[in-house]
C-alpha cells in the first residue's frame, strides 16, 4: 500500500509534467490514421469499433503543420532538446500540444485520476489568472457560475420534453378507443371535459368522443360493434409498435431498451460514444411516445433519465469545463439522472435519492446541491406544462381518509414477501429470455418480435377492461379509495341499508362485497397473471422499455386484491381477537387502496433493490406521507427476500448480460487471493509487452503497437533490468508518432524513441530522436505481487482506475486492468468470465 499513496501524492505532480494530456482533437484526421477515431467536441453521435480498426504507419512524407485551434493548454513551456544534427526542430508535445492526446476511444474506461488532476490544474491557473485582471476575474466568475447554469438549462430542457412525452402518450393511447369530434387533437378526458351532456356515474361517455365502431359503422352496442373496436385496437398496437422498431433500428440502435444499466456504466467511467448523442435524444423521444402508446407492457420512467441524460451530454458542449473533462461530465450526467426521475414521477426529492442510491459511481457533496437544483428546475417546468391535468406534480395523487392500524403490519409485510419473491422470479426468467433472445435467432429478427409481442398483448388485453387501460391509468385505480358516488367496479359493495351510513369526509364504512366487485377480482386476477407473463418477454426488446409502470402494476393488483380480502375479514369478523378494539361495526377500518400502494412499492424494490429512494419516491408519488411506516416495512422485506435469491437487481443483472466493464461498488470481493494470481501475463504466457525508456526506434514501436491490442504500454529503464519508470497510453502513443512524422523534420523509422529527461547523446549521422516523456505518466499506480485482492478492488473503486502495474522490489512484473478483475471475480463465482466483453 505505501506505493499506492506515494502514487497518488506524486501523481498531480506528474500531471503538471503532463500538461498536454488535457488536450481534445477539434476534428483532427490523418490519412494514416483513418481507423482510430479521434473523438471531436461533438462528435458523441458516431458510434465506432476501435477494434477493426486498421492501422497503416508507411508513411514517413512531411505535411503542412496542422492548423489547428487549441483552446486549454495545461502546464509551463519546457525547452526542446536539440541534438545539434542541422537545423531539425525537435517537437515537443507539451510546447505544441497534440490533438487527441489525453483523450479515449470507443467502449474504454476514462483515468478518474487523470480527469481529476486536470481539472484541479485548470481551476488553479484561472484563480491564479483571476488575481491579475479584472477580465480575469470576470472569466472565474463565470466559470463557477457555468455549473448551475448548466443545471438550469438541463432541468428546464427535461421538463419541456417530459411534459410533451406525457401529453403526446395519453393522446395517443386514447387514439386506439376513438378520436374527438371537437377536435383530434383532443384526449378522451379533455374531450368530454367541455360536454355539458356527461353523468357523474358514465363520466366517460359523451356525445363528443366516438368510438372507432360508431366512427365507421354507426353502432356504439353489438358484437359487431366489439369486434370493430377490438380490430382496430390491434392495429394501432401493431402500428405503433412498428413505427417504435423501425426508428429505433434504422436512425438510433442506442435507443432501445431501458437506459439506465448503461447509463451506470458510462457513471463509472466507461465511454459508449453516441449512446448519449443528438439522435438518440430526437429517436428516443419519439419511439417512447410510440412504445407506451402501442400498450406494451413498458413504461417511460427508465427511458425518461436516459432522455434527461441525453439533455445533459448535448448541453454539456456549450461549457468548455464540461466538454473537455469526462469526469466533470460525469457529474453532470448523475445530476441528470435524478432530473429524469424528478419528471417521470413529479418526485424530485426521490429523483436524488435514487441517483445517489442506484445509478451515481462518483458523488461528490457539489453534486448533491446541483441535482436538487436541477431537480427542483425540472419539476416547476413539468409544473408549469401541467400534462396530467389535475393542477398537481404528483402522478397518483391519492386520499386515504382511515390512518392504518398496527395490526396490518402483517400483510404489509406478506406484500413485501411477495414483491421480493416476484423481484427474484422475474429478474432470472427476464435474464433467461434476454440471454436466449442474444444466443439463438430471435435476436436477428428484432422487428418480428416487437410485432409479434404487440399482437399478444393486444389480443390478450382488450377483453379485460384493466389490461386494456394504459399502466399508468391502472395504477392511479387501483390507489384510489371508494366514495359513496363512486362508479368504479372496484366499488361495487352492496349499498347500506341506510346510506347515511358512512365515515368521515365523504369515505364509507366496510361493506360487503357485490357483484361488480367480484367480478373485478377476477378481472384484476387474471390481469395479475397476465402483467407477471408479458413483463418478462417485453422487458429487453429493441423498443424503449422502462420498468418502474408494470412492476408497480403487478404489485398494485396483489396488493388491492390483498385489501380487499383485508376488507371482508374486517367486516363479517370485526369481533374476533386481531379486529377488536380497533374495528367496529359499522367503521371504515381497511383502506384497499393503501395496499395496492404497498404492494406497488414492494414489487419494485423487489426488482430494482431500490429502498431508501423508493420510499422517498413512493410518498412523492402519491402525497401518502403519513403511510411511510408500511412503505418502508414492505420495500425493507421486499430487499432482504429477494437477496435471498440473488444480490443482483434487474440492471446490475442486464450489466452483466452485456459485459459492460462494471465493477458494483455494493458487491463484496469474499476470496483470499493476491494480486500475482490476477496480473497479467499468467504462467506459460508470453512476456508482458513493453516499452524502454531509450533504444528502441520509431520502427520498433510503431511494430510493437500493430502486433498488440494493448490499450497502454509500462516503459522500463532496461529490458534487462524491468525497473519501472511510467506508463503510455496506445492512443497518446499513436497519435504523438503520427503527429512527429508530418510535423518534425527528419523523423524517420530509425529515429530513436526518448522517454527520458534529456536527449542521450546519438552519431552525428543518426535521425533527430522523438522525445515523448510528456506523454507518459510518471506516477503509474502500483502494487506489490503480495496485494490482497480485495485491497486491489477496493483501490480500483474508490479511484476509478483503468489499470494497476504490479511491481516486485521495484520490478516491473505484471498488470492488473478492469477486466481482469471482473474476469477474476465471475471465475471465483463459477460464471463465464468471457463474458466480460469490453476493456
């Protein structure tokens, strides 16, 4: 360990030596270079395999010097070294710095490090600059005010795009029952709202919203009215699913599926260029619309933060601080994060929470203030829009006029049971069916299989009037809580003798249950299994996809249809022992609605392993703050039965589907290992490829790197004598030798490659040598062939790293990279530790 803290003492030292690795390419390409991708300052929406990637260094012709622009230079002038052979400028990167230096490829991990030093280094040489002038101090002003400029832009962007989505998703659901006389443009609801011809018990039918069957054949009754209307609720389905798939495959790939496990990989480090660009952001938006409107069994929330992110990323351009620092960016994107949940729940608070909790790798205090910010920003603006109608920013506003008692504890908690033993069932046949969807030929016909599952669940979900409604709508019935004019099925109790009869503010007193009310429970049963099927094999699919609406559905069913067993217990036994006391005859004692709230927030923390957040959000949600007890007893069961199971929730279980490099801070490394049986090269393999300091010629370099697929090189004093001095980037590497050739006189394949401080002496005959020790990172972090593993994992988390040299008495010995600890720790786990896919 004492080499591991003298590393990081000594590595802001080494940045300011570094200076010219805070450098961006603005838009550099080379003939000779036309398979490594340079990524410009807005180039997020190409999407590039660096491993194809054909490398091509024959040429040694000189070329005009670049002309370009560089904008942030870290670090002093140094003096280049002359060799005295003739006139021959010898380039020094730190004078003159290099496009693209300092900068990663596609499907890599950042240098948390590196990213921090300089930004620390730039944030000094303003204050320093801001003591000078007043311009100065202008220009330090404006960069600490750039952050929250940039929260304010990001929220009210999300918030404008959140409320079009909200309103453009309810019209289009609504389109597939009928269209608006008054106006298409109309949503059912807002249609009928104008209708003075509208009863309290049919508030849902008027004169002014036709249905599909009256629109086209004049009949509103009849079988063959049904029929009509079934007909063409399956179309729309098929359409807008359709529509979703084939934007989705033709203008964004990126822009299927959920969002979020990605969006915590790129939060840890790792670079998926594109996923959060322009198009991404225009297609998303748009076939989410789509999804949810097809009546799939999805819902927006997931999407919604990629969506925020998206905003995040494209906004983070306009701030020369946030485009040229991955990990201030990073900063941004977890605010960002809370921002989507703040605008597809109306829950700001738990839109932190749950950035903090589930998605964020790197938070800082500072974070913290600007996503609440950001957050708060998002919610006025979705405020101001109003999608819901209803004058309020909560989604599921409910009203529970009865304040529970201890007793219901015990189903709460057999609620949370449920959602925990639904959250682990789910999560393995989710992951069998996205892991056969990958392994056979279902996954090359993504199209087919977006139709095919629309069609099913069409056909499947119209005769029932809880399946056809959207989730969202199903949600808000099963939360709410019967009054006496109430003309729901799920209120359909056998009227008191004496209708005076009944609770405070308008609520009735427990009442046996009627016709109607059975008939919604098996309506609600059958809906219950149905949601439990279809959410398995719709979940993954190459549409946008979220997860929060159906796995708060699924628990809402088991939780009202709990309530209501609850309910006629209370009644025909209110003078037994659990009932009295507290339930007389006569009393409102079970609030059905209550459970279904329960059950909603158990079976998502089942799915997700959310708590604290999913508590925050549940009681944002829906205004209940006084029921945040029960909430918390289910969300609290809900986790500790689902990890009986496994400890992997369904995103940290779709991460590993994918093999994204992504280490979970909240997994525990149990084995005794030590770092000599992770590093690389292992017993029987090869030599660990390196670089010297002095000796070895541009040639012999530029062969090195063509016959590896390396992402870095350790540079040594010696081949003899393996004592370590740094480590070089591949991509730094490449792009110094590429530049040199085209901007230094006389480098050749025989020039000789310097890493050293001064130029060794060389024959008056030789090339003019390279020096490239700006690039090379003086302070590798290191450890010892005897570091624990978990040490070893514990330093790669808390800082971030991409690799770790080992090192034996100051020998070099091996290196330890992201990847080789997750393949490690899927080995010791008895997984396929090929799965880990990326660097």
């Amino acid at each position: 360990m004492s080499n591991f803290w003298t590393s990081l003492r000594g590595n802001h030292a080494a940045d300011r030596e570094r200076g010219s690795e805070g450098m961006e390419n603005p838009g550099y390409c080379s003939g000779s270079f036309d398979g490594l991708h340079h990524p410009s300052d807005d180039d997020d929406d190409e999407m590039v395999d660096i491993a194809g990637a054909t490398l091509d260094f024959s040429t040694t012709d000189d070329v005009p010097p670049l002309s370009s622009v560089y904008e942030e230079s870290n670090g002093t002038s140094r003096t280049a070294g002359m060799n005295g052979n003739g006139p021959s400028r010898l380039v020094d990167p730190l004078e003159d710095p290099l496009p693209g230096v300092g900068t990663y490829e596609d499907f890599n991990t950042i240098d948390w490090v590196r990213e921090k030093s300089k930004d620390r280094d730039r944030h000094r040489e303003i204050t320093n600059k801001s003591r000078q002038s007043t311009v100065a101090l202008l220009h330090s002003i404006s960069d600490a005010f750039s952050g929250w400029l940039l929260m304010l832009l990001v929220g009210l962007m999300s918030g404008a795009l959140a409320g079009g989505i909200d309103i453009s998703a309810h019209w289009m659901t609504d389109v597939k029952g009928g269209l608006c006389l008054r106006g298409f443009w109309f949503n059912h609801e807002h249609c009928c709202w104008l209708s003075n011809e509208t009863t309290f018990q049919e508030r849902d039918r008027c004169p002014q919203w036709q249905s599909w069957a009256e629109l086209i054949t004049g009949k509103s009754e009849g079988p063959f009215a049904y029929i009509m209307n079934y007909l063409m609720y399956i179309f729309w389905a098929l359409m807008f699913s359709f529509l979703a798939v084939i934007l989705v495959r033709a203008f964004a790939p990126y822009a299927c599926g959920s969002g979020i496990p990605e969006i915590k990989t790129i939060l840890s480090g790792f670079i998926i260029r594109g996923y959060l660009g322009k198009w991404t952001l225009i297609i998303k938006t748009i076939t989410l619309v789509l999804a949810v409107s097809s009546g799939l069994s999805l819902g927006k929330e997931g999407p919604l933060v990629h969506v925020a992110c998206c905003c995040a990323n494209i906004l983070c351009h306009l701030f020369t601080k946030y485009r040229k620092n991955e990990a201030k960016r990073r900063e941004v994107l977890s605010a960002a994060a809370a921002v989507g949940v703040s605008v597809a729940f109306g829950a700001p608070i738990g839109g932190v929470l749950f950035s903090l909790e589930e998605v964020s790798y790197y938070f800082p205090l500072k974070t913290l203030w600007r996503s609440f910010f950001a957050a708060l920003v998002a919610a006025f603006t979705l405020r101001s829009i109003n999608p819901f109608g209803n004058s309020r920013l909560v989604l599921f506003y409910v009203e529970f006029h009865t304040p529970w008692h201890l007793v219901e504890l015990a189903p709460f908690i057999l609620l949370g049971i449920f959602g925990g033993l639904w959250g682990a069932l789910f999560i393995k046949a989710n992951i069998a069916w996205c892991r056969l969807r990958k392994t056979t030929c279902l996954g090359r016909y993504p199209v087919i299989e977006v139709l095919v599952v629309a069609a099913l669940t069409a056909l499947l979900a119209y005769p029932n009037s809880y399946t056809r409604m959207s989730g969202s709508e199903l949600i808000s019935e099963l939360f709410n809580d019967c009054s006496l004019l109430d003309s729901s099925q799920l209120c359909g109790y056998k009227q008191p003798a004496n209708t005076s009869d009944t609770g405070v503010d308008n609520s009735l007193a427990d009442r046996p249950a009627g016709p109607g009310l059975y008939t919604a429970l098996w309506q609600l049963a059958l809906a219950l299994v149905f949601k439990m099927m279809i959410t398995v094999i719709t979940f993954g699919m190459k549409v946008p996809s979220g997860l929060f609406i159906p796995s708060m559905a699924v628990g809402a069913i088991a939780g009202r249809l709990l309530g209501v067993g609850m309910e006629q217990l209370a009644y025909y036994n209110h003078d037994s022992v659990i009932f009295k006391g507290w339930c007389s005859q006569g009393a409102d004692c079970i609030t059905p609605g209550l459970y279904a709230m329960v059950g909603a927030a158990a079976c998502l923390g089942g799915v997700t392993r959310m708590t604290v957040s999913l508590v925050v959000i549940m009681f944002e949600l829906t205004g209940g703050l006084e029921y945040i007890v029960p909430l918390m007893a289910a969300t609290m069961t809900s986790k500790w039965v689902a990890d009986a199971f496994g400890r992997e929730g369904i995103y940290e279980a779709h991460i590993r589907l994918n093999g994204y490099p992504f280490l979970e801070p909240k997994e525990e490394f149990e084995h005794s290992s030590l770092a000599v049986d992770v590093m690389r090269p292992r017993r029987m393999d090869p030599a660990l490829a390196v670089l010297t300091q002095e000796g070895m010629t541009v040639g012999e370099v530029e062969s090195l790197v063509e016959s590896t697929h390396f992402s870095g090189f350790p540079v040594v004093v010696s081949s003899e004598s393996q004592r370590l001095v740094g480590f070089v980037l591949r991509r730094d590497l490449l792009i110094s030798i590429d530049n040199a050739r085209k901007r230094q006189d006389g480098i050749v394949s025989a020039s000789q490659v310097v890493f050293t401080e001064h130029t060794p002496l060389l024959p008056p005959d030789a090339p003019p040598p390279l020096r490239l020790r700006c690039i090379m990172d003086l302070s590798p972090f290191t450890v010892t062939d005897h570091t624990p593993m978990d040490i070893t994992v514990d330093i790669f988390r808390k800082l971030g790293l991409r690799q770790c040299l080992v090192t034996h008495n100051g020998r070099l010995l091996g290196i330890i990279t992201k990847k080789d600890i997750l393949k490690h720790m899927a080995q010791m786990a008895n997984r396929d530790p090929d799965s880990i896919l990326f660097n």
